[in-house]
C-alpha cells in the first residue's frame, strides 16, 4: 500500500477540490484555527481538526437545503 492514500473518501465531481480547499481556510480563519503550511495535519489538536470537519459539514448540509429548498418553488 506504499504510496497510496489510505482514505477511501473520493470526490463525486473532482473540480469541487479547490472549492472545499478554499471552504476548509475560510472555516478555519472563522474558528481561529491555523492550518499548517506544510499540509500535516498529524501536530494539530484532534479538537480543532474534528471542529474543522464539523464546520465544513455543516455549511455543506446548509448549502444543499438551500439548493433543495429553491429547486422545491414552482412558479
């Protein structure tokens, strides 16, 4: 398994990438939390990154109702 990444998460539409990417530092900055230049998450506390997780997890359901929510009014 040398080389591969050990997560089984995968994008259903891959150009979201720089869309969640962008949604992750925005998230942070709003929490205050730094996120590290180098990309190891590994020395930050689990406390921040399950808040980070949390956060991104929630504008995303947000977002989604919306789009549902506007896709459900008939003119």
């Amino acid at each position: 398994m040398a080389g591969q990444s050990r997560s089984s998460n995968s994008l259903v539409v891959p150009q979201a990438s720089a869309a969640l990417d962008q949604m992750k530092y925005e998230v942070a900055q709003e929490l205050g939390i730094q996120i590290p230049q180098d990309g190891y998450y590994g020395y930050m506390a689990t406390r921040d990154t399950g808040a980070l997780g949390g956060y991104i997890t929630r504008k995303l359901v947000q977002i989604a109702e919306q789009q549902l929510a506007g896709s459900n009014i008939r003119h």
